[in-house]
C-alpha cells in the first residue's frame, strides 16, 4: 500500500495527464458516434421521404376530389412540401418556419414559438415519413406517419394535414395545417343608415372566417344578432344553400353597435372547403334596431 501512494505521488502529474487523455477520448468517441447515427437518420429520412414522394409523383398525379391531373406545378409543389417535412424531422424548426406564407403566419402561427407548440410538437414528436396526394388544385392531402426504423412502432395512426402552396414574391409557399388561404372580397351595402363591408375571408378546410367593418350611422343602438337562435347569421351559395354562424363563438356584447360608433368582426361560418362552390351572400337576418325585438331586420351583402 505504501508503495502505491509513494509511486502515485512521485507520478501524480502524469496520472492525470493519461486520465485527463483518456477522457477527452471518450468524449470525442461518443461526439463521433452522435454525429454518425445523426447522419444515419438524414439518410434514412431523405430515402423514406423521397421514396413516397417518387410513388406519387409516377402513379398519383390526379386530384382526389376532382380527378383532374396537376400538371402545371405538381413536381414543384411536392418539393417544397418535402422539404417542410425534412425541416421538421431534422429539427430545424427556423427553416420550416420561413417557409409559411405571411397569410399563414398572421392568421394560423403568428410566432416561431407558437408554431413548434402547436404544430411541430404535436406532429414531429419522432421522425415522421409523409404520404402526399393531390387534394385539389394546389392542395395536398398528407399523412404523416412515424417512421418505424426508429420506433419499431408498425401500428401507429398516421397524423393527416392539408397543405396547400401558395405562391408569394414569386416563390411557393406552405399553408399548414388545414389552411388553404386568404381571399379579399370588398363588398359593402348601405342599408338602415348602416355600413356594412365584407373585406376578406381566411378559408379552411372545415369552415371560413369572414372579416367585417360594420358602421353604425344612426342616433340609436344596433344589435346585429340577439342570439337567442342559430339560424340569424348566415352565407348562402349560388344555390340559396345556406351554411351557418358558428354564433357559439360570438356574444351579443361584440355583435352591438353603439350610436356613431364603428366595429370589426371576425365570424367563422360552417363551410367545408370546395374549390368551385361560390358563396354569394352573407345575411344578418335578426338584426334589432333600437331595441324594438318584435321586429327585427334583414340586412346582406352580395359577393
């Protein structure tokens, strides 16, 4: 025992200069190891993401709804579409970010950080490999799936989106999840004294938001639905199809226009995405005028 403390103390520098070697050795070997399986993911997410694209691109060029081919931009649309999902997978969540549109970002993510909250991490929570279909027009259906490579996972639901590009500067981009994009209508009626503009609508896959500039030009109050029903506020097509108010999101206190005062309203109305469906009206058909319930008005705005 005394001799081992005697050589340790005579040899202490050199002890830890070899320790101190045979760590720093460890940690390259473990950097190096980290980097490879790294590498062999991009790998394999490159192949897996570029095989299913592949497939579609030879065998699925018509539109699930209309059975129309996509010639024009579909190659193209499918890279970007791709390249978004390589972002995610490779956790570059800055690029998959910049490539949103601004309509997108302002109405769906306003924020990188509430992008990865509420899309990247609920979608990306492993390595995903995407199935990509032509929707309709500049649509896409894609299912994402986690890729059992890594999970070993082979019955896990796959997560569906609609992506839609967009073009913007002259470049494509994305709308994410299930936003297919904004459109700017203008249209206004003078009615009762009353402004009413219709100025664009945020479409989706399952509904639409209508964005309105009311002016109330009168002495007396206006209250635009009294939501004691669900029928009072509407869009209607071509076909007097009428499609609802979601007025459960709504409150009388946001639907009121004081005297001489001026309001926006943002109103979503049931309306499942179709490409050629034309909507012709809103109405606001219960609207009450100072205060008289027992006969209430219709006002619309033609699109």
């Amino acid at each position: 025992m005394n001799n081992v403390v005697r050589y340790y103390n005579q040899n202490r520098r050199e002890i830890f200069i070899i320790i101190v070697i045979i760590l720093l050795i460890i940690v390259l070997l473990r950097a190096v190891d980290y980097k490879l399986a790294q590498n062999k993911k991009k790998e394999v997410n490159n192949e897996q993401v570029n095989v299913m694209t592949e497939d579609i691109n030879k065998n699925d060029k018509k539109s699930i709804i209309s059975g129309k081919k996509n010639e024009v931009s579909g190659n193209e649309d499918i890279k970007i579409i791709k390249k978004f999902i390589q972002y995610c997978n490779d956790g570059d969540t800055q690029c998959a970010y910049d490539l949103l549109s601004d309509d997108c970002k302002k109405e769906v993510f306003p924020t990188i950080e509430y992008f990865v909250n509420n899309y990247y991490n609920n979608n990306f929570k492993m390595s995903q490999i995407a199935n990509i279909k032509n929707w309709i027009n500049t649509t896409y259906k894609v299912d994402l799936k986690e890729n059992n490579i890594y999970t070993g996972n082979t019955d896990g639901a796959s997560i569906q989106d609609f992506i839609t590009v967009v073009k913007q500067a002259n470049e494509n981009k994305l709308n994410i999840n299930n936003y297919i994009g904004k459109q700017s209508i203008n249209k206004e009626n003078n009615i009762h004294n009353m402004d009413i503009k219709v100025t664009e609508k945020n479409i989706y896959m399952s509904d639409e938001v209508y964005t309105f500039e009311i002016k109330n030009n009168n002495n007396y109050k206006v209250i635009l639905d009294n939501l004691d029903t669900t029928d009072g506020i509407y869009i209607s097509d071509e076909n007097k199809m009428k499609y609802m108010a979601y007025t459960h999101e709504l409150s009388k206190e946001r639907l009121t226009l004081n005297s001489k005062s001026v309001i926006t309203i943002k109103i979503k109305f049931a309306n499942s995405y179709i490409s050629n469906r034309k909507i012709s009206r809103v109405t606001f058909s219960k609207v009450i005028i100072n205060d008289d319930k027992n006969n209430p008005i219709s006002i619309t705005v033609d699109l």
